[in-house]
C-alpha cells in the first residue's frame, strides 16, 4: 500500500475562484493505492469528496491533467521498477503492483 499527494501549480483562475481547486502550493487531494491496484482519492479542496478507481492508470488518466502541472508525491517508499511490475505480471499468486508510468512518479518524496 503506498500513500501519495497530487499538487497542481496551475489551476484555472475559475477553479480557484469556485473553491474547487486549492492554492497552487497546497495540496489538492491525497489518496492511497492499494495492493490489489484500487485506487482511493480524497480531495481536499473547498467541496471534499472521495472517489475509488479501479486501477492507477484510470485514475490518473481522469485526474492527472499535465496542462495543470499536476506533480505527485508518493510518502510511502520508492515506486516499483520496471522489472518489479514485470515479475508480478508472470507471476499469478503475486498480489498487482500499480502500474509504473514514468511521467507519474516524482522523485520529491
């Protein structure tokens, strides 16, 4: 299991203004991925809620948006490597590893 922030240092100006995005610094939600790869994300904004997805990729996919400059933070240790997520794909009685897509981890934690 392994926790994580998501930061965004550029929200749209009308994000802000709505309460739907958190100052560029502050953090915009936190979540955990499971062992089994669900993900679970609260989000910290003004109108707190949570979602579950059911793997890293959609998550992401729905909440990374690049053109905000979304950074995560992982505070949990270092994110699988390519050969760990390998070896858990051939190996049928090893729990998922999340997915590693390099633009996702920051090397900040």
């Amino acid at each position: 299991m392994r926790r994580f922030q998501g930061y965004r240092p550029n929200p749209p100006a009308e994000y802000l203004a709505a309460g739907v995005a958190n100052p560029p610094d502050d953090v915009q939600y936190e979540g955990v991925v499971f062992t089994d790869g669900t993900v679970v994300c609260r989000w910290q904004t003004e109108f707190r809620s949570h979602s579950v997805w059911t793997s890293w990729d959609d998550f992401y996919r729905v909440h990374g948006h690049p053109e905000y400059g979304t950074r995560i933070e992982w505070l949990d240790s270092e994110p699988p490597s390519l050969l760990e997520v390998a070896l858990a794909d051939e190996d049928d009685d090893a729990p998922p590893l999340p997915p590693v897509r390099a633009p996702h981890w920051s090397d900040d934690a």
